[in-house]
C-alpha cells in the first residue's frame, strides 16, 4: 500500500507529459523549458570562460567560433555570461513562484475554507496589492532598500501572491460545501485533513497552470530592472545586465543586444507553451473539445 501510492503519482505525471509531447507547441514548450533548467542548473559547467572575467579577449570582439556570442566593452565572453544569467533567471523565478504559490494557495484556503470576516480581510489585503502596478511597486522598493536577488524576488511574490490566493479560493469555497467533503466533516474529520486530502488536491491544477504562465513574468522583471540599473548590481551577468551594456553600443556592435535578447524570448516562448498545453491536458472542458 505504501508504495501503490507514488507509483499511481509517478504514473500520473508521466501520462500528463506524454499528453503534452503529443501536441507540437506542447512538445516545443516541454524541449526549451528543458533545455532552460539544464542550462541552468549546469552554467557553472557549461560556461567556457569565466562570465565576470576582464580581458578575455579583445573588447567588442564579433562572434567566432571561440566566442559565439562575441564579447562585451570589457572583454567578457558573451556566451559564457549568457549561460551563468540563466541561472539567475532560474533562481529568481524559482524562488519568487515557490515561495507565491506557497504564500497564495495558503491565504487562499484559509480564506475560503475559514470564517466571513477571514475572507472578507484576505481580499482585502489582496486588492491593496494588486492595486499597485507591479513595476512602479519594485521601483518603490528597490529604492528604499537598495538593488539585490532577493529584492526582486520578494517584489515579485508580492505582486503574484493575490492571482494565485484568488484562483484557490474560489477553487475552495466552490468545494467545501460539496457531498464529500460534508461527508468527511459528518465522519469527525479534521480541517487540516480536509484541506490538504481533498480540496487542495481538487483545486491546486489551475494553479499550477498560473503559475507556468507566470515564470517568464518574473524573468522579465528582473532582467527590466537590472536594465534600468535598480536591480542585480554589477558584475552579475543577468541577462537585463547584458542589454544594459548593450545598448550603449547598439549602433556599432549590435550583437549583444541579440545575445541578452534571444534567452528571454526563448523562456518567454517555453513556459507560454508549456502553460497552454498543461492548461489543454489539465482542463477536462478543453480536453472534451478537442
């Protein structure tokens, strides 16, 4: 009995993926996202050169086959520096959709499952916060605190926090008052249990499928305020660190602007993709459809 269960789990997500693979947008979002996590959770092997290095080469060097990517004013190797940013790319949407998620889904059940003055102030501290617009909010931040990686992080898990809290109560409070789970309640069974046995895994699909969708947001955001000099201080190589420095030379050398371009339209094209065909494979309605 006790390993029926991961293996019915295992069984599941490999039948999921397999959906996915089968539809060629799907199957595209599932090889770039891949290829994203790989690339960044191996940049420190991957990179050829070392990323923050001067002097690498010759300053504004065109690509070759040494440096496909080319280099920057000060030497650096373009691609190498590619590579390590995606790993900052990973760390920050990482952390700031984990910890969103963790924080919405929460607050969402609480206040869904929880008492009417309990719902009543969630939503109140979610519109608070969904009423500031999520760029000018991390300016505002960034500025009295100072740029840094968990900066921005904790700026963009303020800003995700109210979609992913809204969509798991009204998941919720469309549940709770369900057969099964007033059968549970008649059977002595406590809230914890019922929350986390039942509604959470009933409501936690379109979560997920918010949350794919909302990776690349993230990586923009960072990669936006580093270009604008209030995110990660140099010598970081964040992809918005690269267009920074790029377009002072855009005129002469434009391919490092191409460079900290391609991986953000990239991750943008991954997870949009993934997201649409999980959200086709997850939503029996569209699956009907089809």
């Amino acid at each position: 009995m006790a390993t029926a269960a991961p293996a019915r789990r295992w069984r599941g997500v490999s039948d999921v993926v397999r959906r996915i693979a089968r539809d060629p947008m799907g199957l595209l979002g599932l090889v770039l996202v891949a290829l994203f996590l790989l690339v960044g959770l191996g940049a420190d092997w991957l990179a050829p050169f070392d990323p923050i290095k001067v002097g690498v080469a010759r300053p504004l060097s065109p690509p070759s086959w040494l440096h496909p990517l080319g280099t920057d004013q000060l030497g650096r190797d373009l691609f190498s520096r590619v590579i390590v940013g995606s790993r900052i790319a990973l760390a920050v949407a990482g952390a700031s959709i984990l910890v969103a998620v963790s924080l919405g889904v929460t607050m969402g059940l609480a206040a869904g499952y929880g008492p009417r003055w309990l719902d009543n102030a969630t939503l109140l501290v979610f519109d608070v916060v969904y009423s500031f617009p999520m760029v000018m909010f991390g300016l505002a931040i960034v500025t009295l605190t100072g740029p840094g990686l968990w900066v921005v992080v904790m700026v963009v898990v303020a800003a995700l926090v109210p979609s992913y809290g809204r969509i798991m109560r009204t998941a919720t409070l469309s549940l709770k008052n369900n057969e099964f789970i007033m059968a549970e309640r008649s059977m002595g069974a406590r809230t914890p249990r019922i929350l986390l046995r039942h509604i959470l895994p009933n409501a936690i699909g379109p979560v997920f499928i918010l949350a794919s969708m909302d990776i690349p947001a993230a990586i923009a955001f960072e990669a936006g305020l580093t270009f604008l000099g209030i995110g990660l201080r140099p010598p970081a190589p964040s992809w918005g660190r690269i267009l920074n420095e790029g377009y002072v030379f855009i005129q002469q050398t434009p391919w490092i602007i191409i460079a900290g371009g391609i991986p953000l339209v990239l991750a943008t094209l991954g997870f949009t993709f993934l997201g649409e065909a999980l959200r086709d494979t997850l939503d029996p309605k569209l699956r009907r459809r089809r």
